[in-house]
C-alpha cells in the first residue's frame, strides 16, 4: 500500500513558505510604517515649536502693556524625536531692527518658523540691545520690561 500524505501533512510542509511570505510582507511594510511615524514626529514638533513661539510673543505683549518693570520667565521645549530639528531661536534685533518683533526659528532643514509681536507691537532685545541667540533645546526665558532710548522694550536673557 503506498504511503499518502494527509491533508495535515501537506499544510504542515507549507508551512515554512507560508510564513516566509509574511515575514517578507511584514519587512516591506516596515519602512513605510517608519516613515509615516517621522512625518507624525515632526509635525508635532512644528506644532509644539510654534505654540512655544507663540507664547514668547504673548508674554512680550503682556508684558509691555504692565509696563517697566514687569517680569515673567517662559519655559521652552523645542526637543524632537524625528529628523526636523531646532538649530537656533533668536528672540529679537536691536531696537528697530528688521526682526526686533519677531521670534525666529531656524530649523535643521534650513528653514525658518517667524512669529511676529504685532498688535500690539512690542520690541523684544537682549540686554545688550540685540538679538538673543539660543542654541539649546530646553531653556527658559526670562522676559522684563525696560526703558531704553525713549522707549519700552522687552529684554530676554536666558535664565
């Protein structure tokens, strides 16, 4: 009588194919799985990232409308976990500069996120009277109204 594979023995012999093809359906899904996880990481980090900014300009608003004198620090967070990254924050120009209302981002792809301090417009300086250049990427701010050459500014230092 010749011996005949059963119908479980046949699956059995299968069955080290069959997961071969998972496995390799599995790995070709991999990289975009990754890829989608990076594009999530760094629109969250952009969204964080403005939403910090945008809190500087604020504080400097609020602040500017207390008058000389008034002081808060803000905390900053401007870490990511995927590929788009914070090189540089620069808060301010010298009094009347070109960016003395805005708060500058630059970012590892070489662009740039700007928030402006309009409405009310407030000029924002270190206390050496130009911009503050910030290369962490968690600091905190310490903002405070002064009076220099006739007018309000916000000076920022690193606290």
């Amino acid at each position: 009588m010749p011996m005949r594979l059963s119908r479980d023995e046949g699956a059995l012999e299968a069955l080290p194919l069959r997961l071969m093809i998972v496995a390799v359906v599995a790995a070709m899904s991999i990289a975009p799985a990754a890829e989608a996880l990076e594009v999530l990481q760094d629109r969250d980090f952009v969204s964080r990232a403005r939403l910090a900014m945008d809190r500087v300009v604020h504080t400097a608003q609020m602040l500017s409308m207390q008058g000389p004198g008034a002081a808060r620090t803000v905390d900053m967070d401007l870490s990511s976990e995927g590929s788009l990254r914070a090189l540089r924050l620069v808060v301010g120009d010298m009094p009347g500069g070109a960016y003395a209302n805005a708060v500058v981002l630059e970012l590892s792809s070489g662009g740039r996120l700007i928030s402006l301090a309009t409405d009310p417009a407030v000029d924002m300086c270190s206390v050496h009277l130009q911009g503050l250049q910030v290369d962490s990427e968690r600091f905190s701010l310490r903002m405070e109204v002064r009076q220099a050459e006739g007018a309000l500014l916000v000076c920022v230092g690193v606290a």
